[in-house]
C-alpha cells in the first residue's frame, strides 16, 4: 500500500529539491550539494526520502543527463510551468 | 556502506540504489548521515512510496511447450509400466505410448531461447550427426554399434537436457536431469549385465519388462521439467518475441501516481 499521507517532516526538505530544479534538470550529487547548500546539512535518506515523495506525486520526475548517461532530476511540466509556488504551498498542507 | 542500502525495501533499491550508492560513494556521509540513511530506509519502508510493478499476464500459448515436455514425460512414465507390468509380449499400447513421447519430446524444444543457444546446439547436433555419419561408414560393426549408441545416447541427453534449459534449470540442475535421469540408469543396467555376463550371478534378471523400468527416471524427469516450463512459460516460435515494458526495460519499479 502506498501511503497517502502528506510530506510531513519531508515537506521542508522537498520544498528544498523543488527550488533547487527551479532552473533545470539536475544530476543527483548536483541536487544533493544544492539542496545542502540551500539549508545546510541534509542527509541522503532524508533527500531521497522526499524525492520519491515528489516523484511519486508528479512534482518532479526523472531526465537522463546526455552525455555521461546519469540520471538528472527534473521539475514535471506544469510545475516548471508556473506551478511551483502552488506546488511548495501544498507540501504544508 | 551498501549494507545500510539493503535496509531500504526492495522496489525502492531497484528504482534509486545504483544512484543512491554514487551519491554516498561521492559525498561519504558522516556517523550522523548514516544515521539519517537508516531513518530513511525506516520511513521508505514504513511509508512506501515505490510499488514493484504488476507483472504482465503470460499469454497461454507459453504454456504450451511446457505442457508438451509434460505429456511427453507422462506418456512415457506409462509406456514404461506398461511395458514392466502390463500383460506382454504384445506391448501395442504400451508402444503407442512411447511413439507419442518420442514425438512430443523434440516438438516441445523450438523456441526463440535456442537463438542464444547456437554454439551447444552445434555441438550436440554434431557429437549426434558425427556419430551416425561415423557408424555408416564403419558398416554398422562393434565400433560402429558403439559410436550408434553413443549418438542415441548424446540423443536422449540432449533432448532432456535442452528441456531442462527452456525450463530456466540452472546447469547444476541440468547435470542432475542428465545423470539421474540417463546416465545413472543406464550404467546399472550396463554393471547388471556386465556381473551376469562375467560371474554368472543374476542380480536382477534383464528381461525386456526390468530393463524398461530403467526409462522411468527419465519420463519422470520429463515430467518434472516439463511440469516447471508450464508453470514458468517460454515463448513458443510463433510468439513474437517478447518486448518488455520500460519499467522492465530499465530494471526500475515503478512510482505509483496518485
């Protein structure tokens, strides 16, 4: 079963990778370092833990980086389209 | 540092392991990341996000072979205790038997599996072709009867033991079939006649109806393989080869939408 319940204590972490793909795809190390950078130390549970969280959600999904094959994360279309503060807001709720 | 990985549910490590063990490999985390790993695992495990997806439906037709390598081992279990306990010397039924086996054994084996196959196919094809090929020309004497029997005997095992292959039995399997099934068998039945011919003392006495009980273990490993094939499946030759989803394409779970 998959559990329908809202982020939680991963909606702050979230909110985090939401805003670090504001401006386009990234590898994972690249997001796990900006998503650090943003709000200091996160560890890698806590940042997959509210990825598979986005991802399941349809907030973000995943992009394959071109040249080196790796796998890039990416917002989905209608949140980089001008859906993302709506998106944030409905991590809270 | 990858057992800390392994805490994670399983649809989740197919979906995010390989990046997640870059990631740490990368950046190692400190005693307190670690801890956080094993926080997340706990919550992907209590809070699945990632569901294995559902397999798709075997078509019937992949059933097919197995049930033919099925029959075929049945039909011969009965030909065999027709012929041991039934009322002979007119074995009509009992050899009805065995024809349909030895029909359905071969027809039960094309598949597109073979295609990876090439290089034992050629080999048992050619001990087999090489050994008859090789008795014509010797004119069917003692070496010719020998390499005959060898060909019949790379034959009987190779049916089996491609069988067991289409089955998905693992090699170690596969040697068990063949031996247990063939060759065990056929070396009593050889040391039987071999301790009558030299010392005089029966053991069991070789008539028609004892020898065939020694073809038992093979229809029954006929039975056995054939039973595992049905249940497995494996495309037949008129499926077209099977195109796997992206999910399975990937190796990936899949994450449920809502």
């Amino acid at each position: 079963m998959v559990d329908g319940r809202g982020f939680g204590r991963f909606a702050e972490p979230a909110r985090l990778v939401l805003v670090a793909l504001r401006d386009g795809p990234r590898q994972h190390v690249r997001l796990f370092d900006e998503v650090r950078a943003l709000d200091g130390p996160i560890g890698p549970g806590t940042l997959y833990a509210a990825v598979a969280r986005l991802e399941r959600l349809g907030l973000i999904e995943r992009a394959t980086n071109g040249n080196d094959g790796m796998r890039a994360y990416r917002l989905t279309g209608s949140v980089a389209g001008g859906g993302l503060a709506s998106a944030i807001e409905g991590l809270y709720r | 540092m990858s057992r800390l990985v392994r805490l994670y549910p399983g649809p989740w490590r197919e979906r995010y392991e390989a990046e997640f063990l870059q990631l740490i490999e990368d950046r190692p985390p400190s005693p307190m990341e670690r801890l956080d790993i094993i926080r997340g695992a706990l919550d992907a495990r209590l809070h699945p996000q990632v569901v294995e997806a559902a397999p798709e439906p075997m078509p019937w037709t992949h059933r097919l072979p197995g049930l033919l390598s099925l029959s075929a081992g049945l039909a011969l279990c009965l030909a065999v205790l027709g012929i041991s306990f039934g009322p002979g010397p007119d074995w009509g039924a009992a050899a009805s038997f065995l024809g349909i086996a030895v029909i359905l054994m071969p027809i039960s084996l094309p598949g597109d599996y073979l295609g990876s196959q090439r290089r034992r196919l050629v080999l048992v094809g050619g001990a087999f072709g090489g050994s008859l090929a090789a008795a014509n020309v010797l004119g069917w004497g003692v070496a010719a009867q020998v390499l005959g029997t060898l060909a019949t005997l790379v034959a009987i095992c190779g049916l089996l033991a491609t069988a067991a292959l289409r089955a998905g039995i693992a090699p170690r399997g596969r040697w068990i079939a063949v031996v247990g099934g063939v060759l065990l068998p056929l070396i009593l039945v050889a040391g039987i006649t071999l301790v009558r011919e030299t010392t005089g003392v029966t053991i069991v006495d070789v008539t028609a109806s004892t020898t065939a009980l020694f073809a038992l273990p093979y229809g029954l490993a006929w039975l056995i393989v054939g039973l595992r094939m049905a249940v497995r499946g494996s495309p037949t030759i008129v499926d077209r080869p099977s195109v796997p989803s992206a999910a399975a394409r990937s190796g990936a779970a899949e994450v449920t939408q809502p």
